[in-house]
C-alpha cells in the first residue's frame, strides 16, 4: 500500500508508482482531510467501536470469559 498527503497547487496531479504496480489495477482516491474527518465523526457513531475491537478481543475471546458469562 502506498499512501501520501499532498497539497496541489493545481488542479492537476500526478503520481509516481513503484515498478511492482506497474500492469496491475491501482485504485487513487481524492478527497481533502478535512471533509474526511467531519464526515466520519458524524456520520460513523461506532467507528471507536471498530478501532478498539482488535485490542478488546484478546481480553474477550477466552475461555475463562466463556466460562464466566455462560449463565447470561
């Protein structure tokens, strides 16, 4: 993956790949930072949710948590 914060001086941009992309399909997305952050706050409430579930489930996903909550 490569990734990269730019700040054109003109509505023109290119871009320099490495070799091993060359032939295959490369996806470019534009937006600014801006409208990025603003849109995902409001409109992903849960979006601290997906970002801790990863560290959350090494604590969650025992068997002694089984064990613990399996008269619930």
């Amino acid at each position: 993956m490569l990734r990269s914060v730019i700040t054109p001086d003109q509505r023109k941009v290119s871009i320099e790949l490495p070799q091993n992309f060359v032939g295959k399909q490369v996806e470019v997305i534009a937006f600014t930072l801006e409208d990025a952050v603003t849109e995902s706050l409001v409109a992903d409430k849960t979006l601290t949710h997906f970002a801790s579930e990863k560290s959350l489930e090494k604590d969650w996903l025992t068997t002694d948590e089984d064990i613990a909550w399996k008269d619930l």
